[in-house]
C-alpha cells in the first residue's frame, strides 16, 4: 500500500482507509458502527503518572477502562480479536500487574482468553530494591470461541533446525518441521523502542512497529478495519497502512497528534523507518560463529585442556601434569 494516494481522516468513516482522531477515545467508539471493526489493538495508560496522563486512585482507573472495554467489544465483528498490552501499576513501592486486575472486566463480557501473550525486553528503568521490569504482556480475546480469524503462516519464523528429518517410521527421510516456519510462541523477545531505537520519538513508552505488525497479520485479513483507542505515536494504525488494512485511532494530546500524523504519511509514502518485525536481536560476526560444528579439542589451544580432564584426579591433584 505503501505510495498510494491515501489522505488521513479526522473522524471515522466506512470508506476511509486511514483515521487519525484529536480527542478522547470514548468520542472515536460511539461514532463507529457496531461490529466493525476485526482487531482492537492498543495498549492503555499504565496510571504510573506519565506525562500523558493522570494518576488515578486504581479502582477509578479500572472502571474507566471498563467503559473503553465495553464500547470495544461493542464494535468488534463476530470473528475479531481485542488485544490489550499493559505492564504494572506501582503504588508506593508495590507492583500490581494490570493484566490480572482487567482481566475480570473481559471476562465478563464473555469474550474468550486465547493467549497471554509475554513481551520481553532488555532496556528500561534499573530497579534497587526488587528486579528491573523486562517484560509486559499482551492479553488477547476473541468474541467467538471457534469462528476466529488467525493466519498463523503469515507470522511464522524461521525453525531451529530448518534441516531436520524424520529418522524413522513412514516419513522417514522426510523433513519434520513446517518448512514455512515454526509458530512463534507466547513469548516475543523484540526490543522496546528507547533512545537508539530507529522508530523512536518523543513519546516515552513507545510501540515498535514489528510487535503490531505480527498482531495485525495473524489477527486481520486485508481490508480489515484495527482500531487503536490510545494511539500515542500512531503505532498500530502503521502497521495496519504497511499491510493493506484500514486503521483508526484517537490520542488526547495534540503533540502526539502531530507526530502520529507525521509518521503515518511517511509509512504512506513509504518512507517510514522501522526495525523489521522478524529482525533477530543479535547476529554474531562470522568469525564468531558456532565452532561446536567440530570436535573442540582437536584445536591446538584446547587440547592441554582436555587432556587435564581426562587424566586421574589423583595425578591432577598432585601436580604431575
């Protein structure tokens, strides 16, 4: 889709291709139609005091996301998916995870828990007194319990041992794994955008592009509407346009509007840097590669090595090696 002649709408219409609404999140649901919508994707506030947002006793918390759950289950078709990421809420020193506190809410509307999906990272704020945070997660529900869409081929990655046969029985010789990929698993390990990042901006808790996209494309077909009810920087409705889908999404800052909107036409045009979804983290150099290919103690500076291992402890002990 990238270099069409895609304009950015201000408030949400059937036809549009691409919303991008200035305002509170609720104003953007109640004017979408009902069951019109495949995938909601977003992840909320966590109420930590950002300066996006602000702090809110938890119980008065909760029940504003209610209201913004209700209208998104409200607008999802028969067949759609919610996915909401969040991390921890911390009160005075104490952590509670935000997923487990909504997960109630959900539940109540009868919608079905199909992962609980974990997004490791390495960056972020160093704790003292407990272990630094590294993972958030990303509960996903869908409104039916069997007629759901979910392309897993589009979002395999690549096999351990993309070689491997079967060495026995009828497929012997045969390979034994999907030569498409394996199923990537509940947990991503995809970094978090932080300073270095080539998707980052000013907001502070920033989506990657590559953990939306893999959403998008195991839980939409193209054509598909995704709605983000807290879009920040425009994540999600990006990686909707990279992937031939429609997408939608409110934020109630006008700084945030104005990048949002500036990241959005360069994905149209298709100008927009991200890390690719599937990019490993790390690929060591080639003089770094896996030497347990051979035997290691055929190499000349391993073998003095071994050969301490293989004789008896009595003659290593005492020094006649």
């Amino acid at each position: 889709m990238a270099g069409l002649n895609i304009t950015i709408a201000k408030t949400f219409k059937r036809d549009e291709r691409a919303v991008l609404f200035h305002g509170d999140c609720l104003d953007l649901l109640q004017s979408v139609p009902d069951r019109s919508i495949q995938l909601v994707v977003t992840s909320p506030p966590y109420n930590v005091g950002k300066e996006y947002e602000k702090k809110l006793h938890l119980e008065t918390y909760i029940e504003h996301q209610a209201k913004v759950i209700k209208e998104c289950v409200r607008i999802l078709s028969d067949t759609g998916s919610i996915c909401w990421q969040v991390g921890n809420y911390v009160n005075d020193g104490s952590i509670i995870p935000l997923d487990t506190a909504l997960f109630p809410i959900f539940q109540d509307f009868k919608l079905v828990m199909r992962n609980r999906i974990i997004w490791q990272f390495e960056h972020g704020l160093h704790c003292s007194r407990r272990f630094s945070g590294r993972h958030e997660t990303i509960n996903w529900f869908t409104k039916n319990t069997k007629n759901y869409v979910f392309n897993l081929d589009s979002v395999r990655v690549p096999q351990k041992y993309p070689g491997k046969k079967y060495f026995k029985g009828p497929k012997v010789g045969q390979h034994s794994c999907n030569p498409l990929g394996k199923n990537p698993g509940d947990v991503w390990d995809i970094p978090n955008v932080k300073n270095n990042h080539v998707e980052k901006t000013e907001h502070p808790c920033q989506f990657p592009v590559g953990l939306i996209e893999r959403i998008v494309l195991a839980m939409t077909n193209d054509g598909d509407w995704v709605l983000d009810p807290f879009l920040g920087t425009g994540t999600s409705l990006i990686a909707a346009i990279r992937h031939n889908r429609r997408g939608a999404g409110s934020e109630t800052e006008k700084k945030y509007i104005g990048i949002a909107s500036n990241r959005i036409q360069k994905a149209i045009r298709g100008t927009l840097q991200t890390r690719p979804m599937n990019k490993p983290k790390y690929v060591p150099p080639e003089s770094h590669t896996n030497t347990l290919n051979g035997i290691p103690w055929n190499r000349p500076e391993e073998q003095l090595c071994q050969l301490r291992l293989l004789e008896s402890q009595e003659a290593y002990c005492n020094g006649n090696s």
